[in-house]
C-alpha cells in the first residue's frame, strides 16, 4: 500500500507539472517531453530496485525479523 500511494502521488505530480507546461506553448512542450524521457530511462534502475527491496523488506516484518528488515532498508537507501 505504501509503494503504490508513493507511485500515485509521484504520477499525479508528473501530470499535473505536464499540464502546467503545455500551456507554455510548444517549444516547453517539446523539451518537456525529451526531458521526461530521459527521466524515465534514468529511474530504471532505482524503481527496479525500489519494488523488490520493499517487498523484501514487508516479508521480513512479516515474519518478525526486523533486525533484518532495517539493515536491508538501510542497505538498499545505500
């Protein structure tokens, strides 16, 4: 649950900040859309790694573990 508001919100600003620039005009436009993708091509990796650490993590607590859950956390945050 937390993962998925986190990746609402993050995706409801992301609109919100499009329809800002597209009353911009066209040249913001245009370079607000080459910007998104490469924003997209570089959060590959960290939102790979974000969902199977958070699951990792949620099984840990699950299981009582919590030791072991705090050290991945923190070693996934490195």
């Amino acid at each position: 649950m937390p993962l998925a508001l986190q990746e609402f919100l993050t995706q409801m600003s992301f609109l919100a900040l499009c329809a800002f620039v597209n009353k911009l005009g066209l040249e913001a436009s245009s370079g607000y859309g080459v910007a998104c993708k490469i924003v997209n091509f570089a959060m590959l990796v960290p939102s790979a790694l974000m969902q199977p650490m958070a699951s990792f993590v949620s099984q840990n607590v699950g299981a009582g573990k919590h030791h072991r859950a705090r050290k991945s956390m923190f070693t996934g945050m490195v």
